[in-house]
C-alpha cells in the first residue's frame, strides 16, 4: 500500500533526509548517505508527478 502525503509533507521530507545525508557523508557513513538520498530522489519523484 502506498500512502499518499501532503505536498508539504514531501517538502519537509526532502529536507530531513537531505538534511541526515550531508551529516552521514559528513560523518564517513557513504552508504547512509546514498540510501537517504535515494529515498530524497523517491520524494521528488512523488512531487514531480502531481499536478
């Protein structure tokens, strides 16, 4: 089931992670970094596709 989110939410979203990814490559934790950023890419995606 996929659930849907405000485009607020998916905004916030993009931020955190993006956010918790610069601390990860900050930190030495690449692979950390590289799964946050592909769940920032999914969040774009969900906002690209609305109207």
């Amino acid at each position: 089931m996929t659930e849907t989110h405000s485009v607020n939410d998916i905004r916030t979203a993009i931020r955190e992670l993006s956010a918790r990814a610069d601390l990860a490559r900050k930190e030495g934790r690449p692979d950390d970094a590289a799964e946050l950023e592909r769940r920032v890419q999914g969040y774009r995606d969900e906002l690209a596709s609305r109207p």
